[in-house]
C-alpha cells in the first residue's frame, strides 16, 4: 500500500511485462511518463519508494516465456 500526500491510500499492483513489439500506449491517466533503462531506475524522480527494490526482485526471477500472456 502506497500513502499519498493527501492521505488517500493506494494499493500499486506490480507486474513484470517484456515488449514484444508494437506501439505502447498509455490512457489520459499516464500522461506524465517516461521510458527509462533499468539500471537507472533509482535516479528516476518522482518515485514511489519501493520501485527499485521491486524492479531489482522482478528482474532476478528466471523468466520462462511459456508462463507469459501475449496482450
């Protein structure tokens, strides 16, 4: 559960996606975005504070492409 300025709560479900191909695109609602590399995703601001550590444990998982849903 993430705590907004505002006091609301907010639960963030996380899911490990791999791009095949195609465009991405995002509704209204992700109109401030951008796309960075993994490996800086700790200098990316503003940042929910547990994005790198839940990106550090998705990206250690051994992917295996059959459990993967095309979408």
């Amino acid at each position: 559960m993430f705590r907004k300025k505002d006091g609301n709560a907010m639960i963030l479900p996380h899911y490990l996606a791999i791009h095949v191909e195609g465009d991405i695109v995002l509704n209204d609602e992700y109109s401030e975005y951008r796309w960075a590399p993994l490996e800086d995703i700790s200098s990316c601001t503003p940042q929910i504070p547990n994005i790198p550590e839940i990106v550090q444990k998705l990206t250690q998982l051994p992917i295996n492409q059959g459990e993967f849903t095309i979408i």
